[in-house]
C-alpha cells in the first residue's frame, strides 16, 4: 500500500473498511459515503470472473467499486459527476494499488457513450430527493448534488443504466422507499423486471430508511424475492450483529 | 349469540377468533381463511364512523368483514363467487348477531355494477397464483378458484376496486411478494397510488411469505411508507410476540 501522508490533501480523512481491508479518503467538506453504500455493495452480486465488466454510476468516493472489488475479479468503471469526488476516488485507488482493476472518471451520467461491450452489472447510489420542492434543497453543496436530483433524475440513470447492460445484465441501486412506486414504474417501463429487494429498518419497530433493488435487463419477469429485513440498530442502540457482520466480515 | 348447533352443517367447524369474540363457521372441504386475511384486517385501516362504506372482494367465509367489524361501526358489503362459503358467512353473519352491520352476496366480482355512493374502502385477498402453468392447478376444487386467477385476474379485481371507490378511496390487499411488481404496475396503471407497504416473514433469517398493500385512488403520489416487518415465527417455532398481539390483542 502507497503511504497514505504522500495522498492526503489538507482537510481529508482516511475512512477505513475493514472486513475488506481498503482505506477511502474522504473530505468533510464534500459528500462522503453513507451506510447506504456499504449495504448496497453488499446486496449487490457480481460475478467473480476476470471478463466481468461493472460499471458504477454516482460513484462519489468510490466506496462501492471499492467494496466491489474484494467480491470480483472483474474490471470496475466508475463515473461521478463531481471532480473533487473523482481525484480522492483516483488517490484512493492508488492508496489501495487498485489501478489496474478500478477506473474512476469524472462525467455527467446523462451524456456517456454506451460502452462496447455492454457491461455486466450497474451499480447506482443515486441522488434520491426530488426538487420540485426548492426549500428542502438550500444550496447547491456537493451533498445537495449527490442527494438530490439536481443534474440527474431518476428517468435518467435509469435509461443510461439500460443503454449501458447487456441483455441479462444486472442493475443494483439503492434508493429510498418512500419513492419505490416512482422507481418500480421507471424500472419496469424501461424494460427491467425487478427480481430481488430488501429493506433496512433502522430499529425492528420502525419504517423502513433504505430499499436496496436488484433489476434485470430484459431479462422477463420471473417471481420478485424480498430478502430478509435488515435491521440496523438493537434496542440498545448499537449495531445488530447482522450490521456488523456486513461491517466487519462474519 | 344465536346458538351455533342450530346453524353448522355437517361437517362443519367453528373458528374462534379470540381478540374480536368471533366464531366463524369453516368447512374443511372448502377454502378457508388463513393467515393472509387475519394479517390484511389488522393491516386495514378503516373509518371509525357509522357512515363508513366498506367493500370486502373475494370474501371467502367471511373473515376480514368479521374483523373489520371491529374496528368500525360502518356498513361492511361483501361478495363472494362461491356459494357454498356466502352461505356459510352468512350463517356467521346470524351466529354473531351482525347481520344488521355486514351483508355477505354471491356475485363475480368482474360484473359488479358500481355503487352509488362509492365505498371509502375496498378490501381484497384475491386469488394469487397465475395459471400460465395449467401443471400447478390440478383439480378446480374450491382452494384452487379461491387461490388461483382461474375467474379471476389482477388486471380484473384492481379494476373492480377501481369503480367502487371514491376519490382518495383506499384499496387495502394482501398478496404473494413474488408478485409485487405485477401489483404494483397494475395499481399505478390504473390510478392508484401505493401508499404503505408491509412485508411478513415465516422467519427473520428467511424471505417474505406476505406483502401487504395499502393504495389510494386517484390521490397523488405522496410517498411511500414501509411499514416494520413482520415476523411470524420466533427461533423457537412459536409465534412471535407481535404475532401473538395481532390473534389475541395487546
């Protein structure tokens, strides 16, 4: 591993991961990467071979190529619109000496050629707040544009995700429940069938914070799975042993 | 309550439903209500009112307008294709001294005339199971219409709920989450929104048995809420505690 004192710019951090011993650099000041990440690539399955082909859209600081990578043996492209986020993503990379595996570049999601040749699976941790309502989006911070759809809505990377798979090919995001119906009905009008999801309740009594989706591309419909809860936190306020092990390995 | 050795066939049982004080009439030869039901009438919510106009589909013996009865001192309709299980409900009807509350009618629920005023509330625990494999439904037994889209299909009892509903009417309904992608493309088509969600698991550890459904008619969109799962079955093949709750009350 490159010593990380030669990568760091001033202000950012290393995050550690240590069920697949990586480390990300992160930046207070812009997006960083949330649970949702971590359990979106957990969720997500990829295939082990050399020849897989992964792309991941919103990439951020690249936790999920990241977290991909312990899974794959395969090529991971990662796209992220904002530059800040791809320069950490490219000094972890070297951090992690991942530059042979992992391409992290910078680009707006809505205009990519599509890939030749198609890929595999699409990963996706897309912004997931609708701006029809301006007060909730205060400024155009870089978490304002990783979490809102400011330059990228749902119809979107839903069809670049389309334009980018092979038939058969996988989609994984994670978005949040209270907009299922609106990506249930983007996903199948573009020609996915929704094969398997799971929900993440932050306590067994509460609603559900995160809806993690596996999609397939023209692939026909053939029986949706709904994978066991994942609940997040104990009553005693600490992780579930079902959290740690997604944190720390089994 | 009337006495019930006056009104069972032979071959008859009584089932006691112990949080409402109810005896249904069951025969062991036809459909009877399982779980699914007792889970989709705790799901429900219904207007308290005396005024509440409330459509059970697909009533089989009878046991969600038997609940409901419970939680609402309104009219509840409820129609059935089988005649055999609308003449059993309607001898629960008497047995429970309900009659005056809950009006049990054979009828196909494909060619019901819309009701004027439309009902606030529509219940359905409709046949499940596609019958594209003609090899899975062997016999036309009473189970077999009760549970297979024999007479009939989603597309047909979602728009049923459709016509009988006011504006911001609600469609509550239980069904397979194997086939939630189906639902939910049909609710949307047809101009509901889903409104709330909720998953029931045999297991913590296994995948959902049972998804119900919570759609509003012609309402907009305004969020979707997961409701905390449901687990049926402890580690110990006993019910769980919240199971417990929802057969014999808090």
């Amino acid at each position: 591993m490159t010593d990380a004192t030669d990568l760091l710019k001033p202000g950012e951090r290393l995050d550690y991961l240590a069920r697949e011993n990586l480390s990300i650099i992160q930046n207070p000041d812009y997006f960083a990467f949330s649970v949702d990440a971590i359990l979106l690539a957990h969720f997500a399955k990829v295939p082990r071979r050399q020849t897989a082909r992964i792309l991941d859209l919103c990439s951020g600081t690249g936790v999920i190529p990241f977290l991909l990578s312990a899974k794959t043996a395969g090529h991971i492209d990662a796209i992220e619109l904002q530059e800040a986020l791809v320069d950490m993503a490219q000094r972890s990379c070297q951090l992690n000496n991942l530059t042979d595996r992992l391409t992290f570049r910078q680009g707006d999601v809505k205009t990519m050629e599509a890939a030749r040749p198609l890929y595999d699976v699409v990963t996706c941790n897309p912004p997931y707040f609708s701006v029809t309502n301006k007060q909730t989006q205060h400024h155009l911070t870089s978490h304002a544009i990783a979490r809102h759809e400011v330059y990228l809505t749902l119809e979107q990377w839903v069809a670049q995700a389309k334009r980018q798979l092979r038939t058969r090919g996988k989609l994984f995001c994670v978005y949040r429940p209270d907009r299922l119906d609106d990506l249930m009905e983007t996903l199948l009008g573009a020609g996915f069938s929704v094969h398997r999801l799971q929900f993440a309740y932050g306590k067994a009594d509460q609603v559900a914070k995160v809806v993690l989706v596996e999609a397939i591309y023209a692939g026909g419909r053939q029986g949706l799975k709904v994978e066991p809860p994942i609940v997040m936190y104990g009553p005693d306020q600490q992780y579930t042993p079902e959290m740690k092990a997604i944190y720390y390995g089994d």
